[in-house]
C-alpha cells in the first residue's frame, strides 16, 4: 500500500465504498505522477545528471527513501546508437561553455521536472486535502446528525416525561378531587344520618313522653274510676251488707222469736215426754247442740271462744248477730269438716268463728259419752 492509501486509510474510512473511493483516487493520482515523470524525461538531455524529487504531504505518509544514484541507463540492443564521428575537438573555452551549457540544461530540466513532480504532489495533496475536508465534512454531518437525533430523542423523552408527568399529576389531582368529593359527600351523608337519627330520637323522646304522659293521664283516669267504682261499689256493699244485716236481723229476729216459741212448745212437749218417760226428751236435744239447760252448749261456747279472733265493736240496738255452722265429728271428737249454714252478716265474725271452730278439736266430750256426726253450733257476737 503506497502513502496516498495509507493516508486515507488513517481517517477510518473502512468501509467498501470508501475503500474502493481511495484506490480510485490512488490510481488517478499515480497516474498523474507517471504521466509527469514521463513527459519530464523525454524533455530531459541524454546526458542528465541525477535528479532528486521530494514529496510532501499534510498527515502521515510513508518516508521516501534516499534518492540514489542512477546509473547511466545503457542502451538496449535494439536501441544502440549508431556510432557518430567523433566531432573535432574544439579549444578548452568551447568544451568549457558546452559544459556550463549543459549543466544548465541539465538543472533546467531537474528543476522542471521537480516543478512538474511538485504540482503533481500539491494536486495530490489538494485532492488528499479535498478528501479529508469531505470526510471531515461527512462525519462533522454525521455527528451534528447523530446529535441532533440524540438531542431529538432527547427532548421527545423530556417531552413524553413532562406530559407523562402532566397525565399522572393530572390523574392525581382528579382523583384527589375525587377523594375530597367523596369525603365531603360521606360527611354530608354521616351529618345527615345524624341530624335525621338526633330528630328521630327527639320524636321518640317526644313521643314516649306523650306516650308517658297518657298512660299516666289513663291510669290517674283508670285509678280514679277504679276508686270511684270501688267506693261506689264499696258503698253498694255496704248498702247490700247493711241490707242483709238488716234482712238477716229481721230474719233472725222472726227466727229467735220462732225459736223461742219452738223452744217453748219443745220444752213443753219434752217435759211431757219426759214426765211420760219417753226418750228423746231435753236431754237429748241438748246432746246434739241445739241448746239446753244440760250445760253442753256452754261447754261447747267455752271452747270456741278462745279461738275465735274478732274486735267485736260496741253493740248498738238489740240485734246480736250471729254465725251457724254445721260441724262434722270424727268418732274420737276431731272437726272435720265445717260449714257456714247462715251468715252473721259480717264475713270477717264469721271466718274468725270458723277458725275458733277449728281451733275447738277436739270438741268437748258430750254427757251421753258419745259424739254424734255433727253438731249444729250457733255462736252470738255479744252473748
């Protein structure tokens, strides 16, 4: 490789294109030096001396080498001269000037051959020069080019991350407002549920006051008539309880008075029994409770009593209220049974002679030695 491809070689054009760019131009320039050469040696004299021809050229090339002495080309057998008679020999002056003639020629034609070698190294060089601008020029097109993609894909990059950014600050202030809406109408809905729970509760309250405040106007009214049919109720008893006792002190007094006239035809009809001596006289009545001078009913009265439990309040008029009871006997004297027959009048004398009844077993043993079923037992409130 000469110095002209090694020199563009340098600039890294290694690819095929600019390789086969460089041996063109190689060979149109080496074409060019040949044609110089030529043309310079055949206006040369036959007798020139040697010449030496420098090359220079910006950049790195290969060194000349050392110009050497060239020999006297010798004529080749087609081209051998004919032989020429030998010129007379002119003086010393003649031979003298023909010489210094000659040396000029011969550096004539050296400096017109370096003058022809040095255009041709300098439109070498200019051609050389020519191709490093050019590549220079490429690649200073080349790299603006690839700066400008680079600057391009950079500022589309920057571009695309500013409107990502745009779209993701967008989307976050979007669904920030999105929140706050949402919060505000969660509290406004809370606030709301509230108000209507808080008003709820006030009705409630309300109405279960009224509700309170109508029961207890319903009861006080309840209560009232209650009390109000009690009393009447009460006072109706008391009417229908004085009624009775009336009824009941009338009745007794027509049955006391029958009684006495019972009594009265019985105490003459026993006596004539008895006087008769027929059984079943006063003896035998007075055994079965029903009164008698014998003194078993006051046996039976003594024993009651202390049983019977009642404020017997002051006695007011002639009537003696007064409670009969059928008791029934067991065979040794035990009460076990007893049963209101006719009513005092006041339930209450009645019950605690009832319980004195119970509390009498068991019953004082009769004169005869033997205890009847039943006995009829009369007890009087003020006797």
């Amino acid at each position: 490789m000469n110095w002209f491809d090694r020199f563009t070689d340098t600039e890294g054009q290694s690819d095929g294109r600019d390789d086969r760019r460089g041996l063109i131009l190689s060979l149109i320039a080496h074409g060019l030096l040949i044609l110089l050469m030529v043309v310079g040696f055949s206006s040369a004299p036959d007798n020139a001396g040697p010449v030496q021809v420098e090359l220079w050229a910006k950049g790195t090339v290969a060194e000349a080498a050392p110009p050497q002495e060239q020999p006297e080309e010798a004529p080749t057998p087609e081209e051998k001269p004919e032989p020429t008679p030998e010129p007379p020999k002119p003086d010393d002056s003649e031979q003298k000037a023909a010489e210094a003639a000659k040396a000029e020629a011969a550096r004539q034609a050296a400096a017109q051959q370096a003058e022809a070698q040095a255009r041709a190294a300098a439109a070498a060089k200019a051609q050389a020069d020519a191709e490093i601008a050019l590549a220079k020029e490429r690649k200073a097109k080349e790299e603006a080019e690839r700066l400008a993609q680079e600057q391009a894909a950079k500022e589309k990059a920057e571009q695309e991350a500013a409107e990502k950014a745009a779209k993701e600050k967008a989307a976050k202030e979007a669904a920030d407002k999105a929140a706050k809406e949402k919060a505000a109408k969660e509290k406004a809905a809370k606030e709301a549920a509230e108000k209507a729970a808080a008003e709820k509760a006030a009705e409630k309250a309300a109405a279960d006051k009224a509700a309170k405040e109508q029961a207890a106007k319903e009861k006080a009214a309840a209560e009232k008539a209650a009390a109000d049919k009690a009393a009447k109720e009460k006072a109706a008893k008391a009417a229908a309880e004085k009624a009775a006792a009336d009824k009941a002190a009338k009745e007794k007094a027509a049955k006391d008075a029958a009684a006495k006239r019972e009594a009265l035809k019985a105490a003459m009809r026993g006596a004539a029994l008895e006087a008769a001596g027929i059984p079943n006289g006063n003896a035998d009545r007075n055994q079965r409770g029903g009164g008698g001078n014998d003194g078993y009913a006051a046996k039976v009265r003594a024993c009651v009593q202390p049983g019977v439990i009642y404020n017997v309040p002051p006695r007011s008029g002639s009537g003696n209220p007064t409670a009969s009871f059928r008791t029934r006997l067991a065979s040794n004297g035990q009460v076990q049974d007893v049963n209101l027959t006719r009513s005092s009048g006041d339930p209450r004398f009645d019950d605690a002679v009832r319980k004195g009844i119970l509390a009498c077993s068991p019953f004082p043993k009769p004169p005869s030695g033997r205890y009847p079923s039943y006995i009829d037992v009369d007890y009087r409130m003020y006797d």
